[in-house]
C-alpha cells in the first residue's frame, strides 16, 4: 500500500473554506471518484472526491475546521 494525502484543492478566489463534513469514517474503504469530503466557501458548497481506491486511514481535519487550499485533511492507503 501506499500513502496519499486528501489536500484541500484549489476552489479559486475565496476567503474562507469550512471543511462541512466528513462523508466517510476512518478505516472505510473508498472507491476511485467516490466524494469524501464536503467543503463550503461563502459561494457554493463542493463535495471532494477520492482520486484513488483505498482505505481513509486517518482523518486531521474534523468537520467545522476552517481550512485553506493545500492544507491536509486526511491520509489514505491506496491500491496501487
């Protein structure tokens, strides 16, 4: 397995981005494009979703923390 960092994206010019919530648990396994996550800006909410296939292995970011782009919200185990 290897490790992948879920990164908060690029959502263009906002001030303010609130990780609303989680929409899976630690140790659940995903499928590539399944959403993950839900991020709102003052312009629209985003659901985020996996890249990969794999396994939430940790989450760093909890649901109601004000994040910014880049910054990391959680770690997966991918299938390679």
């Amino acid at each position: 397995m290897k490790e992948f960092l879920l990164k908060t994206p690029d959502l263009g010019d906002t001030e303010k981005i609130e990780l609303v919530r989680w929409l899976c648990k630690e140790g659940q396994v995903v499928k590539e494009g399944d959403e993950v996550i839900e991020l709102v800006t003052d312009k629209a909410a985003f659901p985020v979703e996996s890249p990969y296939s794999g396994t939430l292995k940790k989450i760093l970011k909890e649901q109601g923390s004000v994040v910014k782009k880049g910054d990391i919200l959680g770690i997966m185990d991918i299938n390679e």
